[in-house]
C-alpha cells in the first residue's frame, strides 16, 4: 500500500505542475488545463481511498 502511495503523491505532483505552469502560460479555462485538473482530482481521490483503506490519515 505505502509504494501504491507514495506513487501517487508523484503522479498528483507531476500532474499540479503541469496544470498549473499551463494554466499559467495559456489560460486556467484552456481545455488541456481543465483536463489535466479533472485528471488531478481522480488521483486525489485514488489516494484518499488508498490511504484511508490503509488505516492512516
């Protein structure tokens, strides 16, 4: 479960960068960027279910 984790701490990362540097450069209501927080928000909620199934907060 804590590699599943920690996995998904690095893609949610990845995932803010992007979205924001895109956001940024182009527009927060550009499509890509909208797509990328969608995106952001399933990983989120991934790693809530993962880290509440595992007992830790």
């Amino acid at each position: 479960m804590r590699l599943e984790a920690e996995d998904l701490l690095v893609k949610i990362e990845s995932h803010r960068t992007k979205m924001v540097e895109l956001g940024l450069s182009s527009s927060f209501l550009d499509e890509r960027v909208v797509k990328l927080s969608y995106e952001l928000d399933k990983l989120l909620n991934k790693y809530h279910a993962v880290v509440c199934s595992s007992g830790k907060r």
